[in-house]
C-alpha cells in the first residue's frame, strides 16, 4: 500500500517560509485568524491530522487532544505553552515542543524599549504632539524617570529574563532577581545581578518591576492587589511574560489610583480582550502581544516548530529534536 502523505494543520497564517518547508513533507492546511481559537472547531478538526502547528492562543485542551487520532506532535509558535494540555499530551503519547532561544534577543529588546517607552513617557508625549499642543521647548515637561542608578527587580530570570538584565545593566541598572532557583554564580557576575529570596523584598525594592517567568498555577496573578500595594509610588510593572501572571483589576486600580507610577503591558490576562479601566488608565503603555514581532524571530520561530513537526513524521529519534517538551 502506498504511504499516506502525513497532514499538518496550522492554525493561523506564518511565515511562507516555514509553510514551505512543512509543504516539502506533508499536506498543510493553514487556518484564518482566530479560527482554531475556538475550541470546538480545533475538537471538530483535529481527527484530521498528523500534526498540529499551533498559535499560544490555540485551545490545546484535554478535549482536542482526546478528539484527536492520529496526532503525534503539537508544536506551538511560541515559548510559552499554557495553551497546551501538556500532561494529556504525554498520557496520550502525543509530543509537544515549543520555541526558546530564538526569541530572546528580540524580546530583550522589546522589554527594554518598553520601559524606556514608559520611562520617559512616549506614548504621552507624541499624543500631545500630534494633538498640536506642543508650543516649545519646557524645562518641566514630560519629566520621566532616569534608569541609570535604578533597580530592576526581575521575577523569571529564565533566558528572556536575562536577556532584559543585559541590556538594562548597559543602562546602568542595578538588577535584583528571584527565580525558582538561583542563576549560575557565573550568570550573576556577569549581570551584576543580586539573588532576592521572597517576591515581597524584591518588590519593596525595585524601581521597575518586570515579569519574567511563565504562566503556571503558582504565577497565576502573583502580581495582586498585596504586591501592588509594596510597590513604591514612584515604580513602573513591565509585563511581556502572560497576562494572567497579573491580577488586571488590581493593575489598572494601582494605575488610576497613581500608586505605582506607570506600565508596560504587552499581554493580557483574556487576549484579545484588555480590561476597559486598563484602557482609561494614566502612565500605562499597552500593546497587542508583539514582543517577538520581528520579521527574523517570528521566521526562527516558525522553523524551529516545523522542524520539530517534520522530525517527529519522519520517526527521528527525540534526541534529534532538542526543543521538545
Ligand atoms: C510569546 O509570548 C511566546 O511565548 O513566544
């Protein structure tokens, strides 16, 4: 008998790149936007196919991976996989992998220019501008705060959060972390970066605040009303890990209320949805889930997926694929 070519559902438009490389190898089906967002349509599709290429918005529930049969690898196009039912997926001998390292850099990047953005006031200042108030020169408009000297208290010292310690030590920044467990004594030295043992001391003595770790039951809204209330009036929370790591009612209510002085969110705690007194509310920067948005990462990231696909339909062995979960 012939083999069957193996099919591979992706679940919102990528890269042409990637879907050319995954074309060389299989049949692929490449979803609209939003579409496999809704978990009864993925229930209804997935029997279909051999593989599942998947957005960190898709609904990979117990569900759909019990709906599916002859699924042997879902993928996502992203490092952080809440979306994903991970221990049904081994249950049901269904691999999963997803993308780090290749998006470090650019979200490095993204959370530094989002705190200078916040900082220094941008969004703010270039609003004011374009509404045709700017009338000269100020000595006392848009003051911000100035990063040199300042502590950067870093919940997640995983790669991405290193990556942001990096860069804000070119600054000038004082970096303070807690993590699960302590960096390498190499890493630390070569951040400047000082080990704080409870979330509430960190917190106390940071000038900006950024999120760092992924989304798990013990970081469900880890940043609440308790810890907003720790941190000093004049501080600014950086948010690129989940939204959900920050209680968004609390947020918005520490922003309207002027306790802490200002944010950077780029995720939201029910994407696509933002709390409307987020919307309403002074010093706060929110973005649409972009911090990996460069042309190069979202390819590498596309690849490094693909290839994880193709390597599990060719029956390579796991070693061979080393971003499986
Ligand atoms: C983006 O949020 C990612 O997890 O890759």
């Amino acid at each position: 008998m012939a083999q069957q070519i193996p099919k591979v559902l992706v679940t919102e438009p990528i890269p042409e790149k990637n879907l050319a490389y995954l074309r060389e190898h299989s049949i692929v089906k490449v979803g609209n936007k939003g579409e496999f967002q809704d978990e009864l349509k993925l229930i209804d599709a997935i029997p279909d196919y051999d593989a599942l290429l998947c957005m960190l918005s898709t609904p990979v529930t117990k569900k759909v991976l019990v709906a599916a049969q002859k699924l042997k690898i879902v993928a996502n196009f992203a490092v952080g996989y809440n979306n994903i039912d991970v221990e049904s997926a081994k249950d049901l001998g269904i691999k999963v992998a997803n993308t780090p390292d290749v998006l470090t850099e650019a979200c490095g990047d993204f959370a530094m220019g989002l705190l200078m953005a916040v900082s220094r006031k941008f969004n703010a200042a270039e609003q004011y501008l374009r509404e045709g108030n700017f009338s000269g020169w100020e000595p006392l408009g848009f003051l911000g705060m100035e990063l040199r000297g300042k502590t950067l208290g870093i919940i997640g010292m995983g790669r991405i959060g290193q990556a942001f310690a990096q860069r804000a030590r070119a600054f000038g920044m004082n970096i303070a972390y807690h993590n699960r467990s302590k960096v390498s004594p190499e890493t630390e030295k070569s951040l400047g970066a000082a080990y704080v043992s409870t979330i509430e001391e960190l917190v106390i003595n940071s000038d900006v605040l950024s999120l760092n770790c992924p989304l798990t039951d013990q970081t469900h809204h880890l940043v609440d009303k308790t810890l907003f209330k720790l941190m000093p009036s004049h501080s600014i929370l950086i948010n690129i890990s989940r939204g959900p790591v920050v209680d968004e009612v609390a947020l918005a209510d520490a922003l309207h209320r002027k306790t802490i002085a200002g944010a950077g969110i780029d995720v939201f705690e029910n994407e696509p949805a933002v709390h409307p007194d987020l919307l309403t509310a002074p010093n706060c920067i929110l973005l649409p889930h972009i911090a990996s948005a460069t042309f190069e990462t979202r390819e590498a990231i596309g690849m490094l997926a693909s290839n994880a696909i193709v390597s599990v339909l060719k029956g390579e062995s796991d070693s061979n694929i080393p971003n499986l979960i």
